[in-house]
C-alpha cells in the first residue's frame, strides 16, 4: 500500500504515513443526498483551494501513532540533548575548589545545537497533533531528520572534544549525557541509511 500524497510506502494498517503524514486510512462514501455538516445544502458550493468551511490547518487532533518508533526515539533524546546543554560540561579544581560550566558557557556554537533541538522537537509535535500541516511541507521528512542529528550530533562532538583550558580541565557529567544523546538521536536515520549503502555496494566478480 503506498501514500496518495508522497507514495511512499505504508505499512498495512497504519492511519498515516510515516514520511508525510497524511492519512491513508480511505473515508466512507459520503452520499450526496444527505445534508453537509454546518447545515449546508448538498448543492452548495466550496471555493477552489479549500476543503470545508476552513481553509486553514484542522483542528488539533493529537495522534502519538503518527510518530515512527525513529520519531519516538530521536524526539526523546534530543529533549535530553537539550537539557544537558545546560549541564556542567567541564570542571577544574584548584586548591579545593571546583567550577564547572555548561556546554553554552564553553562553546557558543552549542547555541545552534540549541535551536535545532527546539525546532525538531517543535516539528514532530507538530507532525502528531496536525497531519495536514506536515502534509504540506515539502521536504522529505527523512531528510529532516538525518540533516538535523547530523549537525547537532557533530557540533556536540567538537566540542566534547575541544576543552577549554586544555589539560587542566576535565569533562563533566553534562558532556557525557550531551554526548550519548546526541548518538542515539542520530542512529534510527543513520544506522539504516549506512547499512543500505553497504548492501548495495557491488562485490567484484569471481574469478574462474
């Protein structure tokens, strides 16, 4: 079974498509001679380009079986990758004291790992409580996903990496958190992606 709006590829049973979200479940007829809702007449006209008495978004109708176990696992640990940007990432002891900071207080780029957390969160929440909002964007949800890991996945490990202060400082827990989180919102899009272009590497011919 395949997505009326995108084709993709539908698992049997599922109410929406997992790479745009618009619902694949087919409607019931609707008979012409019975009265439309809002007490319209059957003969009464729609403008073009709307589909109801409403020509923006539905209403919010909030479906968790709109995510994909991907979508589950990278929303929960990109929340995670965004709290721990405000962990203590570093710290130093000198003369028994201890500071530490944050990943934002040591790398000011982390910042944009920031706004990506805050947008794909925002988008996957969107995508579960509005179907006909992610029915219109036209980008493959997909490449959403992987583009948005992948950055924030490796701004986290430079500055994992890169400690100020060299070797007199030490990491934190906040940058191992930060660090594991930003791994495994990454895998459900990278893991199968890597492992197909594998597979579908030729083998050289075998020699008589």
């Amino acid at each position: 079974m395949n997505c009326p709006n995108c084709q993709a590829a539908v698992e049997p049973g599922t109410a929406f498509c997992a790479n745009c979200g618009t619902p694949v479940t087919p409607s019931a007829p609707t008979d012409e001679t019975q009265p439309l809702q809002g007490g319209a007449s059957p003969g009464s006209a729609i403008p073009p380009g709307r589909t109801g008495p409403a020509a923006g978004p539905g209403a919010l109708a909030f479906d968790t079986s709109r995510w994909s176990r991907a979508d589950r696992i990278t929303g929960v640990a990109t929340a995670v990758l965004f709290i721990s940007l405000f962990l203590p990432w570093f710290s130093i002891s000198y003369f028994g004291i201890t500071a530490s900071g944050s990943g934002l207080d040591a790398h000011g780029y982390l910042y944009i790992t920031l706004i990506l957390a805050i947008v794909l969160v925002g988008y996957l929440v969107l995508r579960a409580g509005w179907a006909d909002v992610a029915a219109r964007i036209s980008l493959p949800h997909e490449g959403l996903i992987l583009a948005a890991t992948a950055v924030n996945f490796l701004l986290v490990l430079i500055g994992f990496i890169a400690k100020p202060g060299g070797s007199i400082v030490g990491w934190d827990w906040g940058a191992y958190i930060a660090l594991i989180a930003a791994i495994v919102a990454a895998a459900p899009g990278w893991v199968p992606l890597i492992r197909s272009r594998t597979q579908r590497t030729p083998q050289p011919p075998a020699t008589p």
